[in-house]
C-alpha cells in the first residue's frame, strides 16, 4: 500500500487500539529506558506507550495521517515525529538501544534490506524487535494482509537473525476476537562488533 492509501485508511478511522501489542508489552516492559525507534509506527500506540515509560523514541512512518493521530494523544511531546518513507530514512549508526518494528509489511525486496539496515542503527547490545503477521496466516490465522509475498517467517527472517544474537526467532500465536492469528516474532539483541562483522 501506498502512503496515500494508508492515510486514505486512518482518516476513516483509528486503526488499531490504543494500547500496545501484548507481546511487545510483554519483551519490552522491563527493559531500562533509553533510545528507541518505532518503524513504521502508524498511530504511535508503541512509541506513546515507550514515552510514558521514559524511552525516547522517534516515531516513523509515511502516513502523516497516521502519525498525526498519535500526535494528538496525551504525552505525544515526548515522542520525535518523522513522517518518511522507511525504505529511504536512515537513523543514526549504533545509537539506538531499541529498534521496534510491528506490523511493516513490504515485499522484499525492500524490506530484507531495510530491517538490516534498521539492525545497523542499535548500539552494542541494544534490542530488535520485529513483530508481524506470519505467511501461514492467511490460511491457518486469521485477519491481516493476504499477500504471501508481503507476508513474514522464519525464514525470509534469516538474513537479518543473522546479525543478531537470537533470543526468539518463531511462529507465535495472537488471540483476537475473530480467532486465533499467527504472527513471527524476532527477538534478539545487536552483538558486540560491527554489524554484518560475524560469520
Ligand atoms: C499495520 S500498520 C502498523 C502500525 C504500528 N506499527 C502498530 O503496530 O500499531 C503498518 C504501518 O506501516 C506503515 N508503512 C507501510 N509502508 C511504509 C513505508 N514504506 N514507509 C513508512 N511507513 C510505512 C503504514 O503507514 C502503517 O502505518
């Protein structure tokens, strides 16, 4: 989908509740506040919910629709805005501590490239977390795009597990009240070194 699309979608509606992903509430609510990245965060319900917890997050995504939605919320203030295009936008190397990406699905490529990429903007040690729907979903989930192509797994996951030291890399389900969903989840933390340096 376009950015025009995406903006077309938020201004009929807020999209997704308010509060966070369960799972990602789950893996990053005991982490030490720091710097954060929220890729493609839509209507901000991460980088809102990281802001209240003391985290300094830029927020990106190329839907100013979206992320003026997010901008109207309590505590949006502490939250950088940036509308782009995350197949062009770059943060700076090794800055981050965190690097949250929920529910950006792109066909790869670009988006092998662009999740590399995004490994490359944590600092020694920082967290990825990468959260989507799975490519089973569509015939053993339910909602979500029906695309394969846009869709994630463990495997098309690989080339970016590779520059992690890996706590979670799996199929992980998601209760709805349509059903039971199926996202992939990789969870892992940048190694010492430079990254793409292993192997
Ligand atoms: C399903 S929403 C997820 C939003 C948010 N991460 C969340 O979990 O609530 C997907 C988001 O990806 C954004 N997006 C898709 N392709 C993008 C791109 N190339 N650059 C920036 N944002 C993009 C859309 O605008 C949309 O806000």
């Amino acid at each position: 989908m376009r950015a025009e699309d995406w903006d077309a979608r938020y201004a009929e509606r807020q999209q997704w509740s308010a509060d966070p992903n369960a799972l990602v509430a789950e893996l990053l609510r005991d982490l030490p506040p720091g710097t954060a990245v929220d890729l493609a965060a839509g209507e901000g319900r991460h980088a809102l919910w990281l802001a209240g917890r003391g985290w300094r997050v830029t927020a990106v995504d190329f839907s100013a629709t979206g992320l003026a939605r997010g901008q109207a919320q309590p505590g949006a203030d502490r939250v950088t805005w940036v509308t782009a295009d995350v197949t062009a936008w770059d943060a700076a190397p090794a800055s981050a501590d965190l690097v949250l990406v929920a529910y950006l699905h792109l066909p790869d490529p670009p988006m092998t490239d662009v999740l590399r990429r995004a490994v490359g903007w944590l600092r020694p040690g920082g967290r990825f977390l990468l959260l989507g729907h799975d490519v089973d979903n569509p015939t053993a989930g339910v909602g979500g795009p029906q695309d394969p192509a846009i869709l994630h797994s463990t495997d098309r996951l690989a080339p970016v597990a590779e520059l992690l030291d890996v706590d979670r890399l799996e199929q992980v389900t998601r209760g709805t009240p349509a059903g039971t969903a199926l996202d992939t989840l990789l969870w892992g933390r940048r190694p010492a070194g430079p990254v793409g340096g292993r192997r």
